[in-house]
C-alpha cells in the first residue's frame, strides 16, 4: 500500500507529465484559458489515464509479451495496439461529453478528439512498460499521472485568469505569456526530479 | 470547428493560395492554432533534426489529409477516430521505412521522432478541422501549407537552440569556444566571449523561444493579438 501511495505522488507531483517531462503541451496550452473548461479537459484525461494504462497492461502483458497467449514476442506491435485503446476510449469519452454537456463538448472543440494524439496518454502507457510496474501498480500509475495532469492544467487556467488583469505587452497576450510561463514552471520542477517519496515516509 | 472551404476555381485559385500561405503566418500550427507543441519541444536541439523532421511532417500530413478527405463520406463518425490513426500510423511506417533505406544513420538518430509522428497533433488535428469537411484537392494544399508552416517554426526555434545552445549550426561550430577557427579561441580568453549555454538544450528553453516568436509575430501582425 505504501509502495503504491508512493507511486502515485511521484506521478502527481515530481515525475509531473506536463511540467516535468513537457509532453501533453498541445493541450495544456490550448485549453487553459479558462478554470471551468480546464477541469472539464482534467476530467476527461483522468478518465483516459485511468482507463487505458491498465487495458494496455493487460495488452501488453498477456497479448504481446513472451508469456501472453501467443507465447511470441510481439512487442513490435506495441504503437498500434496501444493507440488503438486510446483511440476507442477517447471515442467514448467524446460520445458522453457529447450527450451530457454540449456547453463543455463546444468548449473543448477540436482538442476533446485530440486527446488521442495526447503525449501524455501514450506516454503514461509506454513510462508504464518502461517501469516495469504491475497491474496494481499501473493502475496507480495511470490515475496519478491523470491527475498530475488536470492538476496542472487547471493551475495554469488559474494563472491566466489572473494574469489577464496585470499589464502584460500586448503582442504576449494570451498564448506567448503561457508559454514563457510553462516554461518557468518546468524549470522550477526540475529542482523536484529525482526525489524520492519513499525515503521521507518512515 | 470545422472550417468548410467554399467552391473552387481552378487547381490554383485564390483560395488555394490562401490555404497554402495563410498557415505560414496568419494561422500557423504552432503559433496560432497551438498544435504540434510537443515535437517542437523535442526535436529542436539540432537543426538537422527538425529539417528532417518538417520534410516528413510535411508528407505524413499532406497525404493523411488527401487520404482522409477521399474517404470522409464514408467514415462513420463513431470510429472515425480509430480510422484516422490507422491512415496516420500506415504513412508514418512508409516514411520510416523510406528514411531507414534513404539514410541510414539520420534514421537511428531520428527513428523514435518520427515513430512519434502518429501522436504529433498537428496531423489529427488537421484531419478534423479541415480533411474530414473538405475535397482531396484543397484538403491535400492544407496539409502542404501546415506542414510548412510547423516547419518555419521548428527552424527557427531550432536555430536558436542550437547557436546559443551548442555554439554551432548544422553541427558547424561557429561561436563559442573552439579549436577549428582561423584563431584558436580555445587558448585565447580574448575570443572566447561566449560559453554554449545549456539551459538552451533543456525543453523550457524551446517553450521561451516559442514564446518570444509569438512575441515577436504578433507586434508584427496586429490582427493576431488576444483581445481577452
């Protein structure tokens, strides 16, 4: 249990998938003009996480692996395996973003079906192979690192709207003002990497 | 969200043209319509890189959309999805193949890059707002157009990483430290004024760069700015 509380603060706070290793920029970007829809896209994303790290474990534990039930090594197939999950859970997700919140499905606009092509998600999938970890452990995984995720985004929504009051140059408005600022903030995680929960926990 | 082209006038009109300028400037991939951030973060240290990159974006994307847009009246929405990625995933394996057989070195120090094409939003991204509503033709000069436009970008943003980064350009050295100057600025404190700067290698460093573009394109272009 320890072990597996461990995980999940690592992903959430130190090994942070947006602003430690910068993958789900597109997004991340894109989205966080504003808190609500921001937590609308964090939602989604948790959703995906939590759902497609342990169905690609499973994928790549009994499918591809030399111990599955084909008893080859078919981990060449991974890519397409893996983005073919996602690809059919952010579907769902779509259709019931659709059906039960129009307002949040016209927000999100382009990047609700983008979540496919989301770094981050197949990047939470492939952190998982690379780890080693087990299902219990993927499963963690995969909710933490979703939740670093909204975490982060719905900080930098936050950081917008605000900022939209300080007298910031005209041209940065907006998009170059968050760039600069998803640039200092991964700077400052930096100084995070590598700590390890485990050790402070006795 | 989707933008639907009107009627066209021939194979080069005047909204063909558009199509195909308009993403290099007006409404580029990275800097207006935020897509593709994720590659640009990760293949600009090294100019070479992102040519190399911006040449397969360039074809993944044209092809995906002229390919999509052939087939959009036959894609049922429910998997329209797992169908894109399919053609996506399908031309990202001809141009590693390509790649490998063309070049075989650039291929071992770009293969993980261009595997990543598949989730590089620009090309989906395209596929949506424009393939999936829009004829073969114009859908194939988008693709052409944003391909450009990405790359513009990742070159620029590349060059600056790589001059203030590593000192050189196209793996030349030309500033900094160096034993292969006319004068040799290794023993000369005098002409060694600029050490490489590493924080240009790190990703924050691509997402500042980016930044002061937009700062910059934006002064540039008015109409641009966010009014919110």
């Amino acid at each position: 249990m320890g072990e597996l509380f461990n995980i999940f603060l690592k992903s959430v706070f130190i090994e942070n998938m947006v602003l430690a290793y910068f993958l789900g920029m597109c997004s991340f970007l894109a989205v966080s003009k504003s808190v609500k829809t921001a937590m609308g896209l964090g939602a989604a994303v948790v959703f995906v996480l939590t759902l497609t790290v342990p169905i690609n474990w499973v994928i790549n534990t009994y499918l591809l692996g030399p111990s599955g039930v084909f008893k080859t090594d078919l981990t060449f197939l991974r890519f397409i395996l893996f983005i073919a999950t996602i690809a059919a859970s952010v579907q769902l997700v779509e259709m019931v973003v659709e059906k039960f919140s129009p307002a949040l499905y016209s927000a999100l606009g382009i990047f609700l079906p983008l979540i496919t092509v989301n770094c981050a998600i197949l990047g939470g999938a492939l952190f998982m192979v690379a780890r080693e970890y087990d299902f219990a452990e993927a499963a963690t995984f995969g909710f933490g690192s979703g939740v670093g995720f909204a975490l982060a985004i719905v900080v930098m929504a936050a950081i917008r709207e605000k900022i939209r009051y300080s007298d910031v140059p005209a041209p940065l408005r907006g998009l170059g003002i968050a760039f600069i600022l998803t640039g200092l903030i991964g700077m400052a995680f930096m100084s995070l990497m590598g700590i390890n929960p485990a050790n402070y926990m006795n | 969200m989707s933008e639907v082209a009107t009627k066209k006038e021939g194979l080069f009109g005047k909204k063909e043209r558009k199509m195909l300028i308009d993403p290099l400037n007006d409404n580029n991939p990275i800097t207006v319509q935020v897509l593709g951030i994720c590659s640009a973060l990760a293949v600009t240290t090294l100019v070479s890189k992102a040519l190399v990159m911006t040449i397969a974006v360039i074809f993944v994307l044209a092809f995906a959309n002229l390919i999509v847009s052939l087939l959009r009246k036959g894609i049922p929405k429910q998997i329209r999805m797992i169908v894109q990625l399919v053609v996506i995933a399908t031309l990202v394996t001809v141009v590693e193949l390509t790649l490998k057989a063309v070049d075989y070195p650039i291929w071992k120090e770009l293969s993980v890059y261009i595997g990543l094409i598949i989730t590089n939003c620009i090309v989906m991204g395209r596929l949506e707002a424009f393939a999936m509503a829009n004829k073969p033709w114009q859908s194939f000069l988008d693709g052409v157009g944003n391909g450009l436009g990405y790359g513009i970008i990742l070159i620029l943003v590349a060059t600056a990483r790589e001059i203030f980064g590593k000192g050189s350009f196209m793996g030349f050295q030309i500033i900094g430290p160096s034993a292969d100057y006319l004068i040799d600025t290794t023993t000369n404190p005098w002409f060694s004024w600029y050490m490489p700067n590493n924080v240009m290698v790190l990703p924050a460093a691509a997402l500042f760069v980016i930044g002061i573009i937009i700062w910059i394109q934006r002064s540039r272009n008015p109409k641009l700015i966010d009014i919110s």
